[in-house]
C-alpha cells in the first residue's frame, strides 16, 4: 500500500475527496427535499438553443452523455476515473523508476478517465432514472400532485416542489404559484402547468390531500 501515499498521488486523493464530498451534498439536499443534482443540471442547459459561450463546453459535455446522466453523477465518475487512473499508473512507473512528475501523471490519468466516463456513463443511462424538467417529459407531471420544499410559492422568484413521477422517482421541480395563490412551504399542491423547466401549481383540492391552508395573492 505504499504507492497510496507517495509522491505525486496528492492530485488524486484531492479528487477522491472531491467525490466524497459530492456525496454528502447530494444526501444532504436529498434529505431537505431538494435535489442537489437536479437544480445543478438545471443551471447547465446544454441541450437548450445554442449560444457561443457554451458550445464548445456543451459539445464536450454532451460527448461525454451528460444528457443520459445527471452532471453530478457524470462529476463522479469522471474523479472517480481520474483518481483510479492516477494511483495505478504511479503505482506501475514506481516498480520501475520514481513516480512522474504531477502533471504527467495528471495528463496521463484524464486521458484514461476521459472515455472511461463515457463509456460509463451510456450503461448507467439505462439504469440511472433522469431527474430532469424537458419539454418533452413536462407534460408528464401536469396534474400530480406534491409537496412545497421552498417556499412560499407566489408570483416572484420559483420555489421547489417535490414530487414523484409515475415510476416512483422523486423530482424537485421549480415552480411558482398560480396567479391569484400564495402557498407555503410544506402545503399540497397540484401542478397545473409547465414550461421551459418552470412550472405553475395550486392548493391540492381535499380529494387529493390538500390541506386548505394557502391564501390569496393580494
């Protein structure tokens, strides 16, 4: 186990911290209802209309499937990767000589992590469920009904809602209030509409578990 903690590994453990501590965030936000996951893919809209800020970074983000796995799953695998990468090739040239310097190591190690991720990421695609809010999956949750997780929704800056989809799976959806209602955090709602990633809810009517406590925008 010496390779584990000699020169030129510290790139590596970095990484390895890294994705511990994605974790955690991911649990944490899971855990107050709010997917870390969810809001961070949809801060990064590679699928949307093109833009030049973000073409050269979409391409590369799409070549490696973050349209087929969450950005934080994709993050994961791809320090994961690299971290793996980096100890076994310092591991091998140690038999042999002293460890590369940092950035061969480095250069050596992403090059390996790089397909691995794609590769990686197309077999979890079909196993990994997309908490994701497109167009075409939107008209999906118009009529379920979930529950307020920040709030209150109103009119103003979107709020989130948690939900679940036919299947099960959770979502954390953006949402405002319906014009006319203001609804608190932790109240049943029924969304009622969706576009662009943002969608619009009510109060839960009582035959589907609302609780009446909403009021008026006024």
């Amino acid at each position: 186990m010496d390779y584990i903690v000699q020169t030129g590994t510290a790139p590596f453990w970095i990484a390895l911290a890294t994705v511990a501590g994605l974790g955690i965030v991911e649990l944490v936000s899971v855990l107050l209802g709010v997917s870390a996951s969810g809001l961070l893919d949809e801060g990064f809209d590679f699928n949307g209309p093109g833009d030049a800020e973000s073409g050269l970074l979409g391409g590369w983000m799409s070549w490696l499937n973050a349209g087929g796995v969450p950005i934080l799953v994709l993050a994961v695998i791809l320090l994961s990767a690299f971290a793996a990468g980096g100890f076994a090739i310092q591991s091998i040239i140690s038999q042999f000589r002293d460890p590369l310097p940092l950035y061969a190591a480095m250069t050596g190690a992403l090059a390996a992590a790089i397909p691995v991720t794609r590769w990686s990421s197309r077999g979890l695609a079909h196993i990994i469920p997309r908490d994701e809010t497109s167009v075409q999956q939107q008209a999906d949750f118009i009529g379920r009904v979930g529950t307020v997780t920040l709030g209150p929704l109103d009119q103003g800056n979107p709020g989130a809602v948690r939900i679940k989809d036919k299947y099960d799976n959770i979502h954390s959806l953006r949402a405002n209030a319906a014009p006319g209602h203001i609804i608190e955090t932790g109240e049943t709602v029924l969304i009622v509409d969706g576009k662009n990633g943002l969608f619009q809810a009510i109060p839960a009517p009582a035959a589907l578990g609302g609780d009446h406590h909403s009021h008026n925008g006024g």
